[in-house]
C-alpha cells in the first residue's frame, strides 16, 4: 500500500524537476508515488523525464495540454493519488533522505495537526522566510510594506508577517506554510476539496492553511528536517507579469475570507503594495545604468577639476564659459559612452570604456578645433583624458574584483577571465573529478576550481586534476584561506542531508552553493542552470578568423612587442652579446613549424624576451594556442602559437585532448577584451 504521494507541478523546468526526483529517490521511505504534472512547458520536461525514468513504475506523468495554474494541476495529481499522506512540493526543490519519514511521524504522533512544513533554506543557506507565516491582515501587511520587518525582525509587531521573532530551529503553531512543501493528510485534502482553483499560481497555499484552521486543524512549522527551495524557478519563465499575479491573488483571498470592513482596508494597502512595488521594480531595473551614467559623469567632471588648476587660476574656464566647461565635455563622453552601448548592454565592459573615453578625446579635440572659444588648453584636454580613460574604465574594473570576491552580486553579463570566483569542489569521487574537469576546460563559467574537499584524504591523490586542499572538518579555515566565494557538491560523495547540513551551518559565510544532477553537465544555483558540459563544433563561427578582428590582433601585437622590445633592448643586447640566445623549433598552425630563440637564463620573462621578436614579425601572436615543441607529436593547431592564452592561465597540466578543446573555445570568442585579460591574468599569476 502506498504511503505517501508526492504531487509536483512543473512549468519549463526540467533540470529542477529532474534532480528534484532524484533526491526523493534517495529517500528512506519504501512505501511512496511520484505524480508530475506538467502544465504544458515548451523545453520538452516530459520526454525528458519519461526518457529519464521510464523504468520507475512509482512515478507517473500527467501532460496538460494548457498551463492550467499550480492549484488546479496539484488537485489533478490528488485526484490519482493512492497515498493516506500528500507530500505537495515545487520541482525547484531539493529534500533530505528522511524529509518524508519525519514530517509522516509527526503528524502520526498529533492527530489535532492538519498540516505541517520543513525549514526551508534559500540557495545560499540562508532561511527562506515563507516556511512560516502569518495571515496577511491589515495590521500584519502593513509593517511588511512599509519595510519594518526588516528593521525590526524580531519584534512580535514588526516582524509578524513571516514570524521572524520565532526561533526557527523550534517547532511552532503558525498561521500558514510555504506552498513550496506541505505536507497534508490526504483525507483532509478531499474533505477540503483540494485547492481553490481560481487561485492561478499564489495565494492557493494561503486559502488551503486558512480553511484548514477553520476546521479546527492546526499547521505547525518542523524544522526536525530541512529542505532547499531555488525560489521562483517557474515564475522566471511564466508569461504574465508575476507581482500582478501575487497581488490580485492577496485582494482574492481578502475578498474571500475577510469582513468586508477589514477586506477594504486589506485591499487599500495590497494596492498601495502594488504602486510602491512597481515603482521600486522600475527604478531597480534602471539603478545600474542611472549608476553607471552619474559616476562617469562624475569622472568626467572629477577630471577637468584636477586637470584645470594645472593651466588656470580660479577656474577661469569654468567662469569665462558659464559653467560650460566642463559641462560640454561631460556630455562629448556620457554621449560616446552611450554610443558604445556602456548603459545598456555593456555597463561593465571595462575595453569597450576604454576604447570611448579615447574616442571621446578626439571628439572634445575636434570641438575645439571649430569653437575655439572653448580651446583653452591642450594640457587641460589632454591632462583629463588621461583621467577620464583611467577611471571610467577603472572603477568597471573594480565592480568585477568586488564582484569576484562576494561583496557585490555578479551581473548576467559574459563572465570575464580576469576575475573569477574561487571554487571548492566538495567531494573527490568520480563525479567530483568529472565536474572539475569540464570546469577546466571552460573558461566562460566565471570559475577557477581551486581544488578538492572530502572527508578523508584521497588514496589516488595524484590523479586529482587540482590538488586536494584538506578535510570537510576544516572547510571554515580553506574558505578564510583561499577566499572561496563558491562549493559546488558532487552528489554521489555526499547525502541530501549532509549537503543541507553544511549550508545551514555556513551560511554566515555567504557562499553559493551549487549541485549537479545525476547524470548531467549541469550547475544548479541560485536561481540559474549552467552548462558545464563539453564543446559542440557543429555550426561554430571562429570570430578569430573574421578580417577585422585579425587585423586589430595583428596590429595590437605589432604595437606591444615594438614598445617591449625597445624598452627591454639593453637586456637583449646584452645577453645576446654574451651568447645566451638558443634556438628551438615550435608547431605552428595547421602543421606548420617556425623556429624561435630563447634565453638560456633563470626567470621566465628574461628567458622568453627574445620571443617577443617572433611577435613583431608575425611567428607568434602575444595570446594564442599552446607553444609545443617540435619533440612532441603536431597537437594541430587551429590557431596562430601565443606567448601566452588559456592553458597558461591555469595552473593544470592539459591533455592533447584538451588543448584543442581550449583552442576551439579561443577562436570561437576571441575579442580585444579577452585577450587583454589573458595577458593580465597572466601578469598577475606569474
């Protein structure tokens, strides 16, 4: 006889849904269904799954042909459910092994108690708030809207809303649950008639927990177990506006259950909860680029400020033009900037900043040439494009090391190389080398695998593609030490619950942690997937090989090795002079082989200076492939040898295989800005 059923419902997240399934797998239950109902995703969740598990006869699909809400799709499954207890969990969750057993045992042991939740944890350990909650009443909203909840979190007043003066490690009697895991005896469900179907996707949870009250049950919060929750996975890709959605549900509840004089006052301040959410949304989305338009404005300003005192006294520009110098420069950058897209899509593209604030100079340069009235010193223009072209590049380059090292939250824009998120992989079993190792290969994750954490030290350490760093037992001082801003689990080494665990208890550290579904190339995070996978070649186009970006890297190479080669020139003569230069044969592209000197000395860059005259004349390029030896097997190379490129910027040792991977990768997003990192990257490594 089944025990328990687990009603999911699923809106284009199959990954979730998929490792979601996984864990319940794991559980310690015997005696359990599986019932997913999709409502009508378009990233194919059900041939995925059916595929998935076509061999399990405990988990069964329903395939709606419309996207019929989360209520209605829950009282669907309920209607099949074979089970005296109803598990109603959102596909974007992950349980422990024993989730089920002790949320069953406890409501066997109080009969009174209807319905009970787990403690919920959000992606970074943290607690989700939602697992206990009041009635949203007036009094009880209202502290909520005006933001005192989270000034006040532990008064009974101000934080009543989600109960945040509650010890949330104790058992509690609360108003209501999270709708994202509640579990119900399923006799209760049909006596109450399931779910109120005209709730679409929120308030459903509420109205359940309210009408349960009403029949002189109580729900009670049990964090005897805990689950991870990545909120709002399904919302993401929902096609209505979800804070509408959240609101009308809030007025249809008040409408429902309240008096129509206490209703009023509910609806009034869900309204105004409306307005001031928007208002708050609008002005968020467009909070980067108002930043990002007011501090380059302000370098623009900052810069004439330093450079006019060198000129002038008192400022004279400043009081001769009215306040038009330096206004007018102000707008030649904010305007060039704009062109170039830095607040809009490119907000933090320190090479695309660079690249305007020199175009910006030719501008100002041209404007004074035709109003001379504002040409009041080359030295001045000059002086503060120097400025400008330091700092409005500079502080993107700032952002990008904050963001690196977790004080700020990283942007979706491409991952630089320059800066990325030291990462642990917890775990050295197979999976956990496999996961390292396609990390490895890609460079566009924004992570740099610094190595390995278990329980014990590994037999076969040598084999691990980075090195070991210590025991779990010592994770708190490898985080401090190596200033880890990501662990990313091998599930296979670890259990649901000791993974749960390990986030609760470090969540002080404000790590993210990531998982990888069984059998997939996949990182689930907060709130997004990556692939970690391997290279498709299929229908790549090689940016590399595009005539304008040849000819920008060419002329780049020119330019740096002639200014190092006649900086460095009296070292070149000098050891040249004593005979120290060796020749050596390299593989160059699509088998071709070119010969180049190097100094026999310690030092790498003393030894490798010689190379940069190989540069100047087109053998090498500054970032490139791998420089091999000719005593090696031809590693066919798709593109031209570098001094350096990506397998020097990390420290592992690379396969053939491995190499091509990387030198596909490289052609295939080549761009000035990567290769400026590279060289940076590797500057800063050696």
């Amino acid at each position: 006889m089944t025990t328990v059923s687990i009603l999911t419902v699923s809106y284009n997240v199959r990954q979730y849904v998929a490792h979601a399934i996984d864990a319940i797998l794991k559980s310690d239950m015997e005696e359990m269904e599986i019932i997913v109902v999709d409502n009508n995703s378009y990233d194919n969740t059900v041939a995925y799954l059916q595929d998935r598990y076509n061999h399990l006869h405990q988990i069964e699909i329903i395939e709606n042909t419309d996207n019929v809400g989360f209520g209605k799709a829950v009282n669907q499954a309920a209607a099949v459910a074979k089970g005296d207890y109803y598990l109603i969990l959102n596909p974007d969750t992950i349980i422990q092994e024993e989730t089920i057993s002790t949320l069953q045992d406890y409501l066997d042991d109080y009969p009174d108690v209807g319905m009970i939740g787990p403690k919920i944890l959000n992606a970074d350990g943290s607690l989700q708030l939602a697992c206990k909650r009041s009635f949203p009443t007036a009094s009880v909203s209202l502290p909520k809207l005006l933001g005192l909840s989270r000034l006040f979190p532990n008064s009974r007043w101000a934080g009543k809303y989600n109960l945040t003066y509650l010890d949330p490690d104790a058992v509690h009697a609360v108003d209501a649950i999270s709708g994202s895991c509640m579990f119900i005896r399923s006799a209760l469900f049909h006596e109450l008639n399931g779910f109120d179907e005209r709730f679409f996707m929120f308030g459903e949870d509420l109205d359940l927990c309210f009408r349960i009250w009403k029949n002189n049950y109580e729900i009670h919060y049990v964090p005897r177990t805990q689950i991870v929750h990545y909120q709002g996975e399904s919302v993401k890709s929902a096609p209505f506006d979800s804070i509408n959605a959240f609101y009308n549900a809030m007025i249809l509840f008040a409408d429902k259950h309240f008096s129509s004089g206490s209703g009023w006052l509910m609806k009034l301040a869900i309204r105004c909860g409306i307005f001031v959410r928007k208002l708050l949304s609008m002005i968020g989305e467009k909070r980067s680029q108002i930043l990002s338009f007011t501090l380059d404005g302000f370098v623009v300003f900052l810069a004439f400020m330093v450079a006019i005192p060198l000129r002038f006294s008192h400022f004279e520009p400043i009081t001769i033009s009215k306040g038009l110098v330096p206004t007018i420069y102000i707008f030649f950058w904010i305007g060039v900037g704009s062109l170039f897209q830095l607040y809009s899509r490119y907000i933090l593209s320190y090479s695309r900043a660079i690249i305007a604030s020199i175009t910006g100079f030719f501008l100002a340069v041209a404007f004074t040439y035709f109003f001379k009235q504002y040409a009041f010193s080359r030295l001045v223009i000059i002086t503060a494009t120097a400025i400008i072209t330091v700092l409005i590049p500079g502080w993107r380059v700032f952002v990008h090391f904050l963001m690196s090292r977790g004080y700020l939250r990283p942007v979706k824009e491409q991952h630089p190389i320059l800066f990325t998120r030291k990462t642990l992989i917890i775990g050295a079993d197979e999976e956990g080398i496999h996961i390292a190792e396609n990390i490895l290969k890609r460079f566009d994750t924004g992570l740099d695998v610094v190595g390995f954490i278990d329980h014990q030290l590994p037999t076969d350490e040598d084999d691990l593609p980075v090195g070991f760093r210590g025991r779990l037992a010592d994770l708190r001082d490898i985080v401090m030490t190596y200033r880890i801003r990501e662990l990313i689990f091998s599930t296979t080494a670890f259990t649901n619950k000791e993974i749960l665990l390990l986030m609760d208890e470090t969540k002080d550290l404000r790590l993210t942690y990531r998982m990888v579904p069984r059998q997939q190339e996949i990182l689930l995070g907060k709130a997004s997937i990556e692939n970690i996978g391997d290279f498709s070649f299929v229908n790549i186009e090689y940016t590399l090989f595009y005539r304008l970006h040849r000819i920008t890297k060419r002329a780049f190479d020119m330019v740096i090795s002639g200014m190092m080669l006649t900086l460095f020139s009296p070292f070149l003569v000098v050891l040249f002079g004593f005979g120290k230069g060796r020749k050596k044969q390299f593989w160059g592209a699509e088998g071709t082989i070119f010969e180049a000197t190097i100094f026999d000395v310690k030092g790498g860059f003393l030894k490798e200076l010689p190379l940069f005259i190989g540069v100047l004349f087109g053998n090498l390029s500054l970032v490139g492939s791998s420089m091999v030896d000719t005593s090696d097997p031809d590693p066919h190379l798709i593109c031209q040898p570098g001094l350096t490129g990506l397998e020097r910027i990390r420290s592992v040792k690379f396969k053939p295989e491995d190499r091509q991977i990387l030198d596909h990768y490289y052609v295939q997003n080549q761009s000035f800005t990567m290769d400026l990192e590279i060289i940076m990257k590797t500057v800063f490594s050696s």
